[in-house]
C-alpha cells in the first residue's frame, strides 16, 4: 500500500472549485477505501459517515452557490479519538470511555468544522495517549499501512495509519513526548507539534497538561501549514495560549541564506541506528545547497531529558487522570461501597500501561519522594530551557533524526516498559522545552520510512515549516 | 532503589486502584528499572537552583528561559454565564442518575 503523493489539500481544493469533483464525491471515495482497508489496518475506532455526506451536502452548496470557501472545506480529516467531537463517541482508547459521547467539540473541532473540513472518523491511539506504538489501546492494535508487520508508532498510531493508508487526506493528532512525531515519521509522513501554547487543548482529553499540545499529521509541508493556520491561536478555553502571529503559508519558500542549523552533538552517540544516523547526515550535508551553514553545537543537559519528561508527564497524569473514577462518566464497576466502587472501576476500566504511569506518579509525588523525584526534574526542566534558550541565540534550528530506531516490529518492544520508553529518546525534548518541532520524511530505509526533526524557537512554527518545506524539495 | 510488593500496595492505595497480585508483581519490577533510569538525575547538582514558577521563591534569583511564562496572552476572560455544554447531554454520560442528579453510594456510614 503506497500513499498516494499527488494528493494535496490544495489540488483537492481546487478540483473541488473546478467541478471536477464534489466534497460528497470525496466523501464516498474515502469511505470506499476505508470499508475495503481497515479492516487490515485498523487505524479508525469510529467512523461517521451520515454526518461527514451531512456536512459534505453543505460544502457542495456553498460551492454550487459560489460562496468563497476555505482551502480546509469539503477535504475529509480524521480525528485522534481524545479529541471531543460532540455527539461522537470519544473512547482516548480506553475501555473506561468506550461508551462516552462527548458532549461538547474541542476547539480544533470547532475551528475545523468552520473551516468546512469534514470529519471522517475518529482514529485508534494508545491508551489516553500513553505509548510509543498503537499497542496499548484497548480496540486492537494498528498496523502500520506501509509495512503491516510494524507498528504505526504511537501514539496517534490510527491518525498516522489512517493518512498513510490514504484513508484521509489529514489528520489531527496530539504530541506530549513525540506522538505526532514518531508515528509520522514511522509513516512517512508530516508531523507538526505547535510550540507550547500555540493551539487550544479545549476538549482534548488531557494527559500531562505542561506537555500536550495538537497538531497535524500531512503527506506534505504545505498542508501541513494549511492546517496549523486553521487550528491555532487564542482561545478563551486554555489560558496557556499566546497572542502571536499564526500566519506560515505565505513564508513557504523565503530565503534561508545565512541562516544557521544546529547539530547537537549528544544526539549522535550511542542507541541511534547507524543507517538513519547516515541518511541524517546526508540531509544536512544537503542543506548547505540552501544557502544554510551547519554548526555543532552541545546540549549537554538533553541527555537528561527523557528521565525528567517521564517523571513530570507521570506525575501529572496521575492527577488528570483521576477524574476517571466512576462517578460523573465513562465506566462504572458496581460495588458495595464508594471507595471499593473507585477502586475496581480504575482497575477494570484502565489497561496495563495506564496503571502502571499512575502508580509511577503517585511515587513521584508521594511524601519523601517529592523532592528527591518532582521537584527536581522540575528544576532541570528548566535548566535545559536555559540551554535551548541560549543555543537559539546562536543558531536558527536544531536538527535531529525524529526516531533513534526504524519502524519495529509489532509487540517487540510491548513487554519492556523502560525499552519503549527509549523510543520517545530524540521528540521529548522539544515537549520539556515547550519549542515546537517537525518529523518528515527524508527517504527510506529496508522499504522503511526515515524522519528527520527540525525544532525552532518559540513560536518560529514559520520558519520550521519553511526549511521543512525546501528540504521536502531536494 | 528498590521498590517492593508494600510500596506497590501503598501507592495502589493512595491512586485508588485495586491490583491483582500479579500486577503488584509486575509492576515492583518495572517501577524499580524506571526509577533507577530517573536517578540518573543524581548527577546534576541543583541544589542552587529555584523554580521560577514558584511565587514565594520570587526574591531569589531566576534562571532565564521560561519564555512559555512570560509570553503568554491574556490568560483570563470575563466572568460571564454561559451556556456551554448541555445539561441534559452532560448528565446523560452518568453511570447512575436519580431525579437528574448523578447517584453514588453512600460516602459516609449511617
């Protein structure tokens, strides 16, 4: 299964203007392939395709009626399904929400919708988010469409399959340690996670609040900054967001002469594959024909990063994720008293790995251990701000590879927490220091996809998706 | 540092998650690899350093680089009523509703 590389937002947006298709007839196709594919992949737990010929119905209107539209309208998108669409079922993968029905929309939601983007489906992912390879999820795993004996990667493991499968032509997914960016790069595709505080989580089922953030899953750059147009910028609903320009499409294709790329010399060392270590450094070597110096530089806090991101992100999802208890919504298991009632619906309702995280949380921030573990990644954390902060004084980007590992195989890593963990070695960085950062694909390896990952400075989502987008051109 | 069955059992207790004994197992083992993984942080000395999101540590010194603190927008909104999600939609999700107020076990003893 190949992904078809002439599909852009914008051909089907214009097709769509020039008649030479309607937003229905799209609709149908995308639904024709997914009835005859997924039931190999498994990228979709849900699907809603009375609303998405509804919802198409009005983009032909408009269209027929001659009403300007956006290039978002009538192009069909799937949902990672933590992400509330109301009236939808939103299950995060978990069987605590198998039967909940969100209702309210995210605010990514709402601005797609009224962008005119149909929703197609809502996409498999690891439980509430936690995984590195669709396997934690409580409907199945997913196969990765490019190779179905590997995992997508995780953990918008369905939303990945899902574009890659030419399933939908986009898709929204959500980045806490790299799971945008490690299964676009395990399918060779675009993933864009938005600098902290650039895109509203309203109506996103939190995992580790100081680390979420929503961004798109593509097949090219452009479409890629099509959709971060769309979904960011403030939003009464999440008061981390930032009033900053969100404008990126028109800088596609301005100059990078002069311009400095960053190598940090610690994330070339041992663990990484030797292949994907040449084929990054043959991408940079690349890069000086745009004009771009290359520069080593040192991080040498980095190295840290992964400890101090599994102690936070466990610490606070210890606490978000106690609202599943049984008694407003999702799964309840019936006991005789209250507290036996949360303690068997939290052990029925959540699945290994879900425990397992909150038990490490609970520890990180439990009495005589809240200093020696919380509070300190805490303090580290921002001491490798500060060595961004200042590496971005010197250089314009930094450029690593996404994963340090080609797609593995399926339950490979399932049964050695600490080994999966190892997979989110090279994104979690960029969630600790709050900069955005973009997987794509720089060629294969074995038939298998490689990613390369460009971080920015704070809010540079312009300049990372222009490089990207020159790189794509090579 | 090890982690053992009563550390496993105590912060079951304090997440209010029943384990099964193979769990408690299970889990005593991989919390042990991982939080070894975690001391590595030990080699870092940050004994000076402040969280800069710490108001009562304001007077101390602060390490720059929580540009996410400094660069955010206008955080609040006014306080107005609105009707945001359906009451009727939102109840609908109770695993026990009675005379439309979600029903529980009793929390205290009679």
């Amino acid at each position: 299964m190949k992904k078809q590389k002439n599909i852009s937002i914008r051909s089907l947006h214009e097709g769509l203007l020039n008649g030479e298709f309607t937003a229905t007839n799209l609709v149908v196709d995308f639904f024709k392939k997914i009835k005859k594919d997924d039931k190999k992949i498994n990228a979709f737990i849900s699907l809603c395709e009375e609303r998405a010929l509804i919802k198409a119905g009005e983009v032909d209107e408009q269209i027929k009626n001659k009403v300007k539209i956006n290039l978002l309208a009538g192009i069909p998108v799937a949902i990672k399904d933590n992400l509330l669409v109301e009236g939808l079922k939103c299950t995060a993968g978990s069987k605590m929400l198998t039967n909940y029905v969100a209702p309210y929309s995210a605010t990514v939601i709402e601005r797609l919708e009224k962008a005119g983007a149909i929703i197609i489906g809502k996409t498999n992912m690891d439980e509430f988010a936690m995984g590195s390879s669709g396997e934690t999820s409580n409907f199945g795993t997913t196969k990765n469409p490019l190779d179905q004996k590997k995992v997508p990667g995780g953990s918008s493991s369905g939303s990945a399959a899902a574009v890659a499968a030419d399933m939908a032509v986009f898709a929204l997914g959500s980045d806490t340690g790299g799971s945008i960016r490690q299964p676009a790069s395990f399918c060779g595709l675009v993933g864009l996670k938005p600098t902290y505080g650039r895109v509203s989580r309203h109506g996103l089922i939190a995992l580790s609040s100081s680390f979420d953030q929503i961004g798109p899953l593509t097949r090219s750059v452009e479409d890629s900054a099509i959709v971060f147009e769309n979904i960011a910028g403030p939003d009464n609903f999440d008061s981390t967001l930032a009033d900053e320009d969100v404008s990126v499409l028109s800088h596609l294709g301005a100059s990078l002469k002069g311009q400095t790329v960053g190598i940090p010399k610690e994330f070339f060392v041992a663990g990484m594959d030797e292949e994907i270590k040449k084929k990054t450094e043959e991408t940079i070597e690349n890069l000086k024909s745009l004009g771009l110096k290359i520069k080593e530089i040192s991080l040498p806090l980095s190295k840290y990063s992964l400890a101090i991101y599994y102690i936070l992100m466990t610490a606070e999802l210890s606490s978000n994720l106690s609202r599943f208890d049984g008694v407003r919504y999702g799964f309840r298991a019936d006991n005789e008293t209250l507290l036996e009632m949360y303690e068997k619906t939290r052990a029925m309702g959540f699945g290994d790995e879900v425990k397992r995280r909150i038990i490490l949380g609970t520890f990180v921030l439990s009495s005589g251990y809240v200093d020696a573990y919380y509070r300190k990644a805490q303090k580290v954390r921002e001491l490798i701000r500060a060595e961004f902060k200042n590496a971005f004084k010197e250089v314009d980007y930094i450029i690593t590879p996404t994963s340090p590992c080609l797609p593995f195989n399926l339950g490979e890593k399932f049964n050695d927490p600490l080994t999966m963990y190892l997979s989110d070695i090279y994104t979690v960085s960029a969630n600790v220091v709050g900069i955005p950062a973009l997987s794509m694909p720089i060629g294969e390896i074995k038939n298998l996809p490689v990613g390369l990952q460009i971080m920015g400075d704070f809010y540079h989502e312009k300049e990372i998706l222009n490089l990207a987008s020159q790189i794509e051109k090579i | 540092m090890k982690i053992d069955i009563q550390q496993i059992e105590h912060l079951a207790k304090l997440a209010k998650i029943s384990l099964t004994e193979a769990e408690k197992n299970r889990f005593a083992k991989d919390v042990t690899s991982i939080i070894d993984y975690f001391d590595q942080l030990n080699e870092i000395n940050s004994s000076k350093f402040v969280i800069p999101t710490e108001p009562a540590l304001s007077e101390v010194e602060r390490v720059e680089g929580s540009q996410i603190l400094n660069k955010v927008g206008e955080p609040f909104h006014s306080d107005e009523p609105k009707n945001l999600f359906s009451t009727d939609k939102t109840l609908a999700e109770a695993p026990e509703l009675e005379a439309n107020q979600i029903k529980v076990k009793a929390v205290f003893d009679r």
